[in-house]
C-alpha cells in the first residue's frame, strides 16, 4: 500500500506518475490513447492508474488478510478523495482533479474495491446468477466510468455497457481458467458443471473430456453473445471514441474465438491474441466508424 509523503505531490506530478503508470502496466494503452481525443487522455490515465493499484493491492501482495487490510485503507482514501480533502497519493491527486471536472460518481469506483474485496473470500461460484453478481462490481463499473468520461451515459448505453463488460470479464475468465486455478480460484458455475457431468474431482484435477469441451463451449458461446452489444453501443459515441469502444468489444469476441479455436483445451493451452490479431482488429473497428459515418 503506497503511503502518502509528507510533502503532497503537484498535480502535474500526479498526472506524469498515473500516465507512467498506464503506459507501462498495460502494452495497448499507447494506442488507446492516441484513439482518444486530447482532453480525454489525461483522465483515461487517472482513471487507469486507481484500477491498476486497486488491482494490485488485491492480487499482488500473496497475503489475503493482508490484502483485505490494504483495500480497506485504499476505501478511506477513495472517500477522502470525493470529500475535497488534500491528498497525498498522487494517483489520488490526479484522480480528485478527475471527478470535479467530469461529476464522477464515487459508486463505481467503490464497487470495484467490493469486487476486489470479494476476491479474498471467495474462490468458486454456485451458480452463473452469483458470478454476474461478481461481475456487476468487478467489470461493469470500468464501462460506466467511461461512457461518463465519454458524455455518453444515457441509460441505454450503460445497459450495452454492462453486457459489454460482462462478456469480457467472462471471456477472459474462460481464457484463463489455468491461470485462475493456480491461483486457487474457479469462475466455472458449480451448477453449470454439474448440468454437464463435469465433476468436482474433474475440476480439481484438471481434466479435459466430453463433459468439459461442452461445458467450455456453453461459457464461451453465453459470452459471446453479451459482447455483441458492443454493435450497437459503439455508433452511440462520437469520432474516433467508437473505434475505442469496439475495440474492447471485438477483443472479447476474438479471445472466445481463440478459445474455440483450441477446441477449448484451455487446461492444457492458454489462447492468446495476438499481435496480428490487434491490428486486424483495429482496421475493423476503423473500417466499421468510417462506413457508418459515409452512411449517416
């Protein structure tokens, strides 16, 4: 948990330290930005480096009961912030400068540190009902900061956003459901496994048959489905804020491709999207904005 100096940082500080940040942690974050208009930028950055630190403190530190302390501190920062009190963290600072220009909400930033929270209780779900209940603190919030962010938060839109949002936290869940074991969690519905006869000793051994394959291709294909709202979500932003959208959107939809691809092995093979993939993807998205605005 980073500490607050006894001298605050400047803003301009704050915002070099939240773009470093951004720009460092996440490989595409060059691109996005230059997608998005020059007054967005900055607070793409801000917003960024509190996810990327609560992240952090949630699955960085190796220490559960340690990690739910940190949270619960990062919680009274997040409340100061909104507050108007100095502060003394530069991602706060950065992030304060945030939520008075823009009349941020503090609720979706306290729902993720709930999801975050969650995490260090609970490693399974019964039921799909339960994950979406996960997913409304751990995904959807990220969304509806950003159409916020967008001046595009009208209920419709934030209802595509949340599908939007919720397949792709489901799509990569299902991407790395290895990955998520060795850390001693499973999105796999438990009732869902058990409807397709894969056992919990099947699960906790890994093991790919009939049972998983059709299990797999059930998630993926119940994900995909949610991230096709990105087609309609995206012509509702203005410019180049569509190609930004639908990239995130059509990202989702090509990790369940990769996945199937695979023919859903994914205990044995982590599906990755690649490069390439990134690049045919954004000349999609850019082809999609270019002919929507030839037809308007």
């Amino acid at each position: 948990m980073p500490t607050s100096s006894s001298k605050p940082p400047t803003l301009l500080e704050s915002e070099l330290f939240c773009r470093r940040l951004a720009t460092s942690h996440y490989e595409n974050f060059p691109l996005i930005s230059w997608l998005l208009p020059g007054r967005l930028r900055q607070p793409f950055f801000n917003v960024y480096a509190y996810c990327r630190t609560s992240d952090d403190l949630a699955d960085e530190l190796d220490d559960r009961e340690l990690s739910t302390r940190m949270l619960a501190q990062w919680r009274g920062e997040l409340a100061r912030c909104w507050s108007g009190e100095e502060m003394g963290y530069p991602v706060f600072v950065a992030l304060q400068r945030t939520v008075k220009e823009f009349n941020l909400s503090r609720e979706p930033f306290d729902d993720l540190l709930t999801a975050f929270e969650q995490d260090q209780r609970i490693t399974s779900y019964s039921s799909f009902e339960e994950l979406l209940g996960y997913c409304r603190n751990s995904a959807n919030p990220v969304g509806r900061i950003v159409l916020r962010l967008c001046g595009c938060d009208d209920e419709r839109s934030v209802e595509l956003s949340d599908s939007v949002c919720t397949g792709l936290q489901l799509a990569n869940f299902w991407q790395d459901v290895a990955r998520d074991a060795e850390l001693g969690r499973t999105y796999l519905p438990l009732d869902d496994c058990e409807r397709f006869g894969y056992s919990r000793p099947d699960l906790a051994n890994r093991v790919t048959n009939e049972a998983f394959v059709e299990l797999m291709r059930y998630e993926v294909e119940r994900a995909r489905g949610m991230l096709l709202a990105v087609r309609e979500l995206a012509p509702r932003l203005r410019g180049r804020l569509q190609v930004v959208i639908e990239l995130f959107g059509e990202g989702g939809l090509k990790i369940c491709d990769r996945v199937t691809s695979i023919g859903y092995h994914v205990w044995e093979q982590r599906p990755v999207v690649t490069k390439w993939d990134a690049a045919g993807l954004l000349l999609k998205c850019f082809g999609r904005a270019i002919g929507r605005k030839v037809a308007a």
